[in-house]
C-alpha cells in the first residue's frame, strides 16, 4: 500500500489483479495465461493519496519545503510503477452515451488487437485505477465502469459480457447507496 493512501500500490495492484485471474481462469478461458512480473516496466513514480489530499495547506507546503528533492512529482510518497512491457490490449475512445452518462469518473474501455478473450464488464471504484490495463489483457473487450460501487444492468445488457466483475473497496461499502447485485 501507498503510505498516504489506502489504495494499493503497483506492486499491491499486480498481486490482487493475479488473485481475480486465478480466481476466474479456471471457469473462463481468457484470452492468456496470468501476467508475470517480468512482463513489466519498473519506473519511478509518486502517488499523492487520499490520505494526503486531506491535510492542511500549510502541512503540505512545510512536507514539500523540507521533503520535495526525495519525490518524484513532489508528493508524499516515492515507489516504483509496474507497466506492461508489451500489451495486447488498448484503450479506445468511450461512446459518448457512456461519457455523458458518467461525466465524473469516465469509463475505460480496451479491447485486444487480436480480438481473443471473452468480453467483460468491471463495475468498479478506485481500487481498480492500477489494475484496469492488466485485466484487459484478458478479454476481448472490456469495459470499466466506476460509480458509487453501483452495477448497472442496462451496461450488461447493452454489452453481452462473458464475465461482469464487481470490485470495490470494503471501507466505502457502508457508504454506498443499497443495491441488487445480478441474479
């Protein structure tokens, strides 16, 4: 995890996306076998946070004052970024009924140039920011979709997924609105 924030980090990120592969692989034939680590770019990065977004000014300014030189991008916290060396997937342009529908947090959609996989639908928040380019790796076309926890059956609909995933963090479940999950 980030030191400023709840989420994962990119390391965090590689080992909950190999959970959910796992845990689907055997019952779905994706479109590759799990990513492994040396599929990956190491860079450096920084993460402000939720955690950090939350201090005052001043103790933000007095951090970056005495702190700025050690951080790329002068935030809280320096690590390194995991990005695939060479992915299958790319993300396209949403149609725009997706983009006016959630104008606050845009959706994401890949799909594989080669076409194989089965397709998805990932009902997700913010747990996912950093693992959304390595599950598309897996479908044909997948599409991410974050608000409030929510899953929509008008988006499974309309897509016709193989697979609907719903990922979210558990410290936000008592603060999203009630609803039915898919039968």
């Amino acid at each position: 995890y980030f030191r400023g924030d709840t989420h994962t980090n990119w390391m965090g990120a590689w080992v909950v996306y190999r959970h959910i592969v796992d845990t689907i692989s055997p019952t779905l034939p994706l479109a590759r076998p799990a990513l492994s680590y040396h599929e990956f770019v190491p860079s450096i990065a920084s993460y402000d946070g939720d955690l950090t977004s939350l201090l005052p000014d001043d103790v933000m300014q007095a951090w970056r004052n005495r702190w700025d030189y050690t951080c790329s991008d002068g935030f809280f916290e320096t690590t390194t970024r995991l990005s695939l060396r060479a992915p299958e997937a790319r993300q396209l342009t949403v149609p725009a009924w997706l983009a006016q529908r959630f104008p606050k947090r845009a959706p994401l959609l890949y799909q594989r140039r080669d076409g194989q996989g089965p397709r998805a639908v990932i009902f997700r928040d913010s747990t996912v920011d950093f693992l959304c380019d390595y599950l598309a790796e897996h479908f044909s076309r997948s599409l991410f979709i974050w608000k409030d926890g929510q899953v929509f059956e008008d988006i499974v609909k309309e897509e016709r997924p193989d697979i609907v995933l719903h990922v979210m963090a558990e410290r936000f479940i008592s603060l999203y609105p009630e609803f039915v999950p898919l039968a």
